[in-house]
C-alpha cells in the first residue's frame, strides 16, 4: 500500500541518523516506527538487526535504575528523562512482535525479543494518571498487547485492569486533554490498536 512506502521512504532519514554516529538526535521511538515500517513492506530486512542493536543500547538494563526497562529519548541523552518512551517505542514493538516475529532474521527475532523482555517491565514500573488520557491509553494497549504477544497472561491482564480504571475515570470525569487535536490523535491511536489486535474482547469493546 502506498501509505506504507511512504512510510519507509520517510524512515530513511532514520537509517541515515543510525549509520552517522548515531547522529545525537536520534530519537528511540523511531527505531521501532521505522523498523515496523520496514517489516510491513517486506523491504530490507538485513536493516533490522542494526536498527534494534541501537535500541538496546538506549535501552536501561540496570534493574536498579528507576528507568529499568525504559529507553533515553534521544541518542544525545545520557539517561531516561522522559518515561513516556517506553510507550511509543513499544507501541510499534508489540505489533512487530505480533505480526512479524516469524519472518524475522535470527539475530533481529533475538534483538527484539530481548528489548520486549525488558521493555514489558518498563511498561509496568510505568504509572501514568487515568487523568493523562493519552499516555494512559497507550500505556494499557502497550500492556495488553505485548502481554498477549509474549505469552504472558499477567502482562495483559495488568493491561486489561489500568484500561478499565481509564475507562471508569473517562465516565465519571471525561477527557482531560479537550481541544487538543495532537493528543485526540493519538487517543484515537491507542484505542484503534487495542481494537483492531486485541484478543481480549472487552477490552475490543471498550475501545470501539
């Protein structure tokens, strides 16, 4: 489809941030953006292992960092400042892992699989508001998704609890970030993924 070539046309400013250093302003989410990209598309697949090696660099593997689990924004950030990377890398993560890992090159499949590990832990030390209406959504979807795509019914049922807690407070107090069309986007993002990958089917409902 055409909206995917372009995707990957778009990403090739990410693989050439990737090879120049990487370049200081590299940003961890597009390394899952691009490389989900790349997997829709069939295109380059020997680009995946590099792409997810740079990830795991900028991923906190020390359990006893605050931002275990948890990715730097940027290449040029020395640790985790903003703990909402977790959730937009791992947004295209989970659907990489759905609906890729069996065609991923062995040393991709191994990078990834590593990354979601780690990441799925991120994702739970990660507390966001039910009032932070888009962080939340993505950060529940993440849980669900990922959850049910390792294999690890915990996962998702943590997911599956945080959207109902959302949901609840969506009741009772509406949606916080009114007139906002960025994060209506991305709203709408969240719940479309949940809807369209979800197995869980209340959760399917709730979203729609």
């Amino acid at each position: 489809p055409a909206i995917v070539q372009q995707a990957v046309r778009d990403g090739e400013r990410v693989w050439r941030a990737v090879q120049s250093g990487p370049a200081p302003h590299l940003a961890s989410r597009d390394l899952f953006t691009y490389a989900l990209a790349l997997c829709e598309a069939g295109a380059t697949p020997e680009r995946l292992a590099p792409l997810f090696t740079v990830a795991t660099r900028m991923q906190q593997r020390d359990r006893a960092q605050r931002g275990y689990g948890n990715f730097r924004w940027s290449w040029d950030h020395e640790e985790v400042f903003d703990f909402n990377a977790v959730e937009f890398c791992l947004q295209a993560g989970a659907i990489l892992w759905l609906r890729h890992r069996e065609s991923l090159p062995p040393a991709a499949h191994d990078l990834l699989a590593a990354l979601l590990e780690h990441g799925a832990q991120g994702l739970l030390n990660h507390r966001v508001n039910e009032s932070y209406t888009n962080i939340a959504l993505m950060n529940a979807g993440n849980l669900l998704l990922l959850g049910e795509a390792l294999g690890r019914p915990a996962i998702a049922t943590e997911g599956a609890a945080r959207l109902d807690r959302i949901v609840l407070h969506l009741a009772e107090a509406g949606v916080h970030e009114y007139v906002s069309p960025t994060y209506y986007g991305v709203d709408l993002d969240d719940v479309m993924l949940i809807e369209v990958f979800s197995a869980n089917e209340r959760a399917r409902r709730q979203a729609r």
